[in-house]
C-alpha cells in the first residue's frame, strides 16, 4: 500500500484488439487517396476494424478479463464500473455498464455509462478519483469500454479524412485507493460547444431516422456539416486549449519531492489519442518536448477513448514509460472536448 492511504492509482490496464484489419493499401484502393497521403499525411497504416461478432460491450468484457488477469484484485473487489463503451453498442436504450459489470463477476458493484466522445477515458479517471476522494466507500473503480465506430466511416467522403483511422478495439483500466504505483495526479477537462453539431451521423436520431432510404443515401455514416466553422475554430483554438489543459493538470498535480511544481519540463510520455502525424507532433513541440516522448500508434488505428489505455501498453512495450516517468494523457474529441491528466509512473 502507498504511504499516501487515499493516493489513487492505477492498479492495471487491458485491452482487446479484434482479429480483422485495414492496411494503408485498403484504405487507398476505398479512398481513392494516393498511398503517400494515407500513410504520411493521414498516419494510417494500419488500423483494426470490427468483425461479425465484434460487438463493443462484449469486446469491453473481454478488454477487462485482460486488465484483471495481470493483478491480485479480484471484480468482487470493484466497487463502482464506469462503462466508456461508445453510443453504437449492441442495443439503443441499454445500459452498459450493467451488464459489464455482471458479466466481469463485480456483483458489489454499482455502475454507470459515460460518454464524452474521445476524451471519456479522461474524463473517467478524474472521475473515479473524485468518487473515490468524496466517498471512503469507494475503493476500487474499473473503467472499460468498447468501440466499433468504424462502422460510420464513409471512405467516399472526402469531407471525413480526418475520420479514416477509426478502428474498431476496447480498453480497461482499475483505480485503486492506496495503490503504492502510478498515482494519478491533476486533470483539467474543457469543452466548446458550439462545434456541437459539426460532426455528426444526420439519420441517427429523433430528427431523422436511419430509414432505408436514409440508408442509401449515405446519411448513416459520419458526415462533417460545417466544415469551415470547425476547422476555422479548430485551427484557432485546438493547440491552445490542449496546451492550457496540460499546464492545468501540471498545476493541480502539486509539487515534486523536492518542493517545487510540474512544469511541461518534467514530462517525460505523452499518451495523447491518435492524430494526423502534423498535430501529433505539433503538439510535442508546443509543450517543448522531444518527438521520442510519445507513441504513435498509426498501427493500430484511432480506437476513440481507449486510445489512452492501448498508449499505455504501447509506450510500456516500446519502452517509452518507465518506472519514475510524469505521464501527460490527453484526449480531445468531435463536439469538441479536451482534457488532460498527469500519472506518476511506477512505485510512489
């Protein structure tokens, strides 16, 4: 146990990859993109997709039979699951977590969906920390979820090629009070609604129905409606709002042993969702960092929210995330949201 009893760490991590794929040559050949474009523009060159029985909740259950085979808790231990299994799941009206919760064995545990686009991971460890700090019954939380949005990729839409590396995958991470490893420290969450309505599926909803006809007209897959609002606003505001949610977290992370406070200097990985290369590494040099400092995870495709929990495995087995490291999460999703997140790495 961590001297610090009511220190929140993370206890574990899991994920599900399905089987099938898309290379980079797939997604050309759909596209009618040249291949350098997919590959060095885009960043793709590969991503999972869903298969037949790929269903997302299920692929959360078995992303969270992964995160609990590498630890000691048993789920009769959690006592809250947060379900970050994106809206397309296996049933409209349905709560997810629920029944994750039921089918992992945490029979103790009460649970709830939560959803904030590709920042839910994010969003859900501030959360669960929170829980935790306003209620000493809550010791242990699971955060897991799937994601098969590559569903609503239209590759004939050359409005959405910033949605290409959309894939298809599930992610599980435990908390724990008292854990004596990777303390989760500050987090800074930001949204911007009036990008609300820029990306959206038109035939999803009560406004219109996915009909047949919607159907065949392309209106059930993704669709950028206001291309120049969002990217006007997104290429004034996205970078600043990112780097002010960073210094944020890095504020409200208190102070190193020696006394003194996080600044962008003592970041050592960057866990940050998957981006076209130009923003990934944009990033980095706006927070004054190496481009070595992260993952990039163009091989395994955009995964939503469970893209901080799979660049957790990859900056592990890349050797990118080391037992002392400051790790800086951050997510950002359609609507638009940001968030950041700082995690001290190792034994605490």
């Amino acid at each position: 146990m961590s001297e610090n009893k009511d220190a929140v760490g993370i206890a574990s991590v899991g994920i599900y990859l399905p089987k099938n794929y898309f290379t980079a040559e797939d997604i050309a050949k759909e596209s009618g993109l040249p291949l350098d474009v997919v590959r060095n523009k885009l960043g793709i060159e590969k991503k999972y997709i869903s298969g037949p029985d790929d269903h997302p909740n299920e692929m959360a259950l078995k992303a969270a039979k992964d995160c609990f085979s590498h630890t000691d808790i048993k789920p009769d231990e959690v006592d809250v699951v947060l379900c970050t299994t994106e809206e397309w799941r296996e049933y409209l009206l349905w709560t997810s977590g629920i029944h994750l919760a039921y089918e992992i064995g945490a029979r103790n545990a009460w649970a709830m969906d939560m959803h904030m686009r590709c920042c839910t991971s994010i969003a859900a460890v501030k959360i669960a920390k929170d829980l935790m700090n306003s209620d000493k019954d809550i010791n242990t939380v699971l955060i897991a979820g799937g994601y098969a949005i590559d569903k609503f990729i239209n590759f004939k839409n050359p409005k959405t090629t910033f949605l290409f590396n959309i894939g298809a995958g599930a992610g599980a991470m435990l908390l724990r009070r008292g854990f004596d490893r990777n303390h989760i420290l500050g987090s800074q969450l930001f949204s911007d609604g009036s990008m609300s309505k820029d990306v959206i599926v038109p035939a999803s909803g009560t406004i219109q129905h996915p009909t047949d006809k919607a159907v065949r007209e392309g209106k059930f897959y993704f669709d950028l409606v206001n291309p120049e609002s969002m990217k006007k606003k997104l290429n004034e505001s996205s970078m600043d709002i990112w780097v002010w949610c960073s210094e944020q977290a890095l504020k409200k992370s208190g102070n190193k042993p020696d006394g003194s406070p996080y600044t962008k200097a003592d970041i050592d990985f960057v866990n940050m969702v998957l981006v076209k290369p130009s923003a990934h590494y944009g990033l980095l040099d706006r927070l004054g960092l190496s481009h070595d400092k992260s993952v990039y995870t163009g091989n395994i495709g955009h995964i939503g929210e469970q893209d901080t929990i799979i660049s957790i495995k990859e900056g592990i087995k890349q050797d990118k995330l080391k037992d002392g490291d400051l790790m800086l999460m951050l997510g950002a999703g359609i609507g638009y949201v940001w968030g950041a997140t700082c995690v001290k790495w190792g034994p605490c």
